[in-house]
C-alpha cells in the first residue's frame, strides 16, 4: 500500500495560472451532487489537508472558477508540502465530468494526459464513476494508466474543522497500471480508499481502508496566507 501510495503521489499536477478576480457567481450543474463539490468562485481558495495519522505530512489544493468560450470550469491543482504542484484537474461545472487532466513528473514538465474516462463525482447513489487517464512514467520509457472508480456509500453528518457538516462519503477504488512498451512488462498497483465531500466544502477527507494514510482538512487559506505559509 506504501508504494502504491508513493505512485499515486508521483501522479500529479498542472499549472492553470488564470486566475481571475471576483465574487462568486450563480453558476448551476446539472449534477444533483452539486451541493457537496466546490462552489463556482474566481477567487482562489487553498485547501491545507494534513495526515492525523502522521501528522506532518501536508497536502495543498487551490481551487478557483473560470468561464471562458467552453462555458464554467472548477480547477483543482494539487501541490505538495513544499509548493510544487504535482497534479491538476479541470471539472465541466455543468456534469462535473473532467474536461482536462495534467500531471508533472519529477523533471517538473507539464504533461496533459490522455483522458479515457472523464467521470469522477456521481450524479446518483447507483451511479459508479469511472476516471482513466494515461501519460508517461516516472521511469524512462514506461507508460502509466491511473484508474479511479467511485461509489456514492452512504451520507452522513461529521466533523469539519470547528462545525458538523452532512457529507457524501464515497468508496473509490484505485488502479495504477505501468507498462513499458519495449519489454512488453507490465506492474499493476491497487488500492482503496474512503472519501468525504461536505456541503458547500467539496472535498474534507480520505483514507485508506487501513487509516495508514489519512488526510483531513484542517484550514481554509487565501492565496496570500498560501504564499507566505511556503515561503517560510
């Protein structure tokens, strides 16, 4: 579980550097899930997830809205502890699907995958979405095929920092398959984990079904208070 747990860190990134100023906007999804995503807002928000079980591992997202000619967007880049952006995804606010997914790899190149499967958030407790996408390895030459397939499991209240919040919490199951083409070898990694999205939040919690990984959110951060805290 270690290891895959290092490949899915290998697994990300983009930098979307449009960020616009404003307030938040009345755009609505079709999705009947909308109310437990992000909401639509140009302003930046981060996301400061910590590992309780550890408790010194750090996890960033900067979430913020755009509209352009394709109609509203979420995005959601993902950065480590010290800053660097390792993965981003790009969410149609209609269905809530993926439009765009970009990773960067160890070089720090921005890479846009190759999408697949585009569904990541159900629209219904029988829906079980299915996420794909393939880009290139971390080693010279391999290929990776990340899989994510969520189920709604149950909705329930918990805590979110200071306040009880009702949460979707969902069962998704990880598959990360690298493949190099000239050896024809392949190295399937699997995993599972838990995730919590609470009204009017998006995303507050995950974990692995053993709790040896487990991320909370622990603080609401402007881009400012974000800048500071990495420049340290």
């Amino acid at each position: 579980m270690m290891r895959f747990g290092v490949y899915v860190a290998l697994i990300s990134s983009v930098l979307l550097t449009i960020t616009s100023c404003g307030d938040s906007n009345d755009f609505l999804s079709k999705n009947p899930n909308a109310t437990y995503f992000y909401a639509f807002d140009t302003v930046p928000k981060i996301y400061l997830y910590r590992d309780v079980t550890g408790g010194l591992e750090e996890e960033f997202h900067r979430i913020y809205s755009l509209k352009d000619h394709e109609g509203a967007h979420i995005i959601v880049e993902v950065y480590a502890s010290d800053g660097r952006i390792r993965e981003a995804f790009n969410y149609n606010i209609d269905s809530l699907n993926i439009q765009d997914y970009m990773v960067v790899d160890r070089n720090k190149e921005k890479e846009k995958t190759l999408l697949y499967k585009d569904k990541l958030f159900p629209m219904n407790s029988k829906e079980k979405t299915w996420f794909a996408a393939k880009f290139r390895g971390v080693v010279d030459s391999t290929v990776m095929f990340s899989e994510v397939k969520r189920k709604l499991k149950t909705k329930k209240t918990i805590q979110v920092m200071d306040d009880e919040i009702e949460a979707l919490v969902f069962s998704d199951e990880l598959r990360l398959t690298i493949l190099n083409p000239f050896t024809q070898k392949e190295e399937v990694l699997k995993g599972k984990r838990i995730s919590y999205f609470a009204e009017g939040i998006g995303l507050v919690e995950w974990h692995s079904l053993n709790n040896k990984i487990h991320y909370r959110l622990e603080q609401v951060l402007t881009q400012q208070e974000w800048i500071k805290m990495i420049a340290r």
